[in-house]
C-alpha cells in the first residue's frame, strides 16, 4: 500500500510535517511534527488543528 499525505493548512506559527507509520491494507497513521527553519524536527507535543490531505492505493 502507498499513503500519500500533506498539510492542507498552516495554522500555527511552525512549520507542520507529515510522517506517515503503521501502514496496513487496513489503515495507516499520520503524525504531524514541527519543522524549524534549520529543517530540523522538533516537537513540544503542542500545535493547534491542521487540515491534512491524504490518498491512499495499492501497487
């Protein structure tokens, strides 16, 4: 199975990045973390909502 995932938003004042685990024929999940300007990842466990967009298919 291949997930493709991105934010639809930018509601806060960092960078969120999309990080896709777990992935199954029966699902996936989706985590949100922070990305400095440095790019690197960051996360203080806090972010207000965000809208993410995802496609899901088989090979």
């Amino acid at each position: 199975m291949i997930v493709l995932a991105q934010t639809q938003t930018f509601n806060g004042p960092e960078t969120p990045g999309t990080r896709m685990h777990d992935v199954t024929p029966e699902g996936f999940l989706i985590r949100l973390n922070e990305v400095d300007v440095n790019a690197e990842v960051r996360s203080d466990g806090r972010h207000v909502s965000e809208t993410v967009g995802w496609v899901a298919t088989t090979v």
